[in-house]
C-alpha cells in the first residue's frame, strides 16, 4: 500500500513460505527502491515488478497487491498476462463516490503542502480506528513506524497517483485474461464491498471475498482470515 514497505506483509510471509516462493519488495519511492519520477504512472511501476520477475528468472507468478498495490498488480495482470498466474487485489479502490474522491485529493494535498508528519494519525485512525483498539495497537505501531520511516516526496508523489487512478482499469476489466481474487475488509469505506464486488462481476474470472469485521490493513489485523482466503486461492490454481 502506499506508504508502506516490506514489512507490511510479515503476516503473509509466515504463513506463505510454508509451501510456496514468496517474493516481496518495496515500490518505487518506498523502502529502499528508488524515487520515482514526477508525473509517475501505473505503467511505471509494473514495470518495476517486471524488471524484478526478469531479474529473479521467474516466468510467471501469482501477483498480491494491497490498496494501490493492488491498483498495480491490476496494471501489470493487464500489461504482461502471460507472467501472471492469478491476481489477487486486498482492498482496492475502484469508481470513488463524489466525497470519498474529494477526501482523498485533499489528502494528497496535505502530503504535497505540509508533509508526511502532519498526515500520519489521521491515516492511523482511518486505517484502524480513533481510539485505536487496544488489541490493534501494536499493529498499528508497526504502521506508524513504516509510515515515518517513508521518504517523504517518494509518498506524496505515488500518493497523488493513487488519488486519481480509481477508474483507470474500468474499461479493461473485462480484458483480464486470469483468475482474480478482489478481497476487502467489511469495514473498509474507502476500499468498500462494494467496490471489490464491482471489480469481480467485470473480471471474466472474477471473484470477490469480503472479510467480516476487517477494516482496510486486514492482512494486518485479520492476517489469519486473509492468509486462509489467500492460500486457498493460489492452491486452486495447482
């Protein structure tokens, strides 16, 4: 997801590496992958998974992706299907609402103006609730760290992408040439049901899976939930 790095996916790692190959990086701009450029497009950065396919010798791979990972796992299923196996988006975005677009612009705004610091709790309370749970609260210290830990023009600068590419897949959808898994949390308004059931019903071989009382860094918070729905997909595929 945006503003986050590797160490959002520990859950999935765990519980993946039992039986499979499991490959993580950190997108352009986070983590220790380099900045990109302004103006930054989705095609940038499957090109990047790309790179890193060819690099590891890998031919095809099932391709995970959360929030805007999942807005480019999209992107590359779309530009290199013979290298993916099947995509599985965790709380997409897909055809904001009127409010949800103005909502997050403004944040992008934020990021642009004032900076990382100013953007981290309102982020943390959206992502896991204000109070925060007491049971989600070193959860969410873990989210808090990577977010201060981002570089700060990389995160507004993939921010501002992620703001406007909600409907960029809209009319390609149809097109997806794989199994695709759209998976969100119950309590996700930004990442809604009702988004990921929009995206399954116009993927030829769509499928959603909403995860009950999650909100959007389930695989997080509910890592068990997610990594059950997550295995027992890429399983069927053997």
């Amino acid at each position: 997801g945006v503003g986050m790095d590797q160490r959002s996916w520990q859950p999935q790692i765990e519980a993946l590496t039992r039986k499979h190959r499991v490959v993580t990086y950190d997108m352009l701009g986070h983590g220790e992958s380099r900045l990109p450029p302004e103006g930054v497009q989705l095609a940038d950065f499957a090109e990047q998974l790309l790179r890193l396919l060819d690099h590891l010798q890998l031919a095809r791979a099932h391709v995970v992706g959360h929030s805007m990972g999942a807005l480019v796992a999209l992107e590359f299923a779309l530009r290199h299907p013979a290298r993916c196996t099947r995509l599985l988006a965790l709380n997409a975005v897909f055809q904001r609402g009127a409010e949800q677009r103005a909502a997050v612009l403004e944040r992008a705004r934020t990021l642009q103006s004032e900076g990382v610091a100013a953007t981290v709790e309102a982020t943390i309370a959206r992502w896991f609730g204000a109070p925060v749970p007491a049971d989600l609260c070193e959860t969410a210290a873990l989210a808090r760290d990577i977010l201060g830990d981002v570089n700060a023009q990389g995160y507004a600068r993939a921010y501002g992408l992620f703001a406007t590419s909600d409907a960029v897949h809209a009319d390609k959808l149809a097109q997806l040439a794989m199994p695709a898994l759209f998976m969100t949390g119950e309590g996700d308004p930004n990442s809604s049901p009702a988004m990921s059931r929009a995206m399954a019903a116009l993927a030829p071989q769509g499928r959603c899976e909403i995860v009950p009382g999650a909100r959007h860094m389930m695989n997080l918070t509910d890592a068990e939930a997610v990594n059950a729905r997550l295995l027992s997909f890429i399983t069927a595929a053997a």
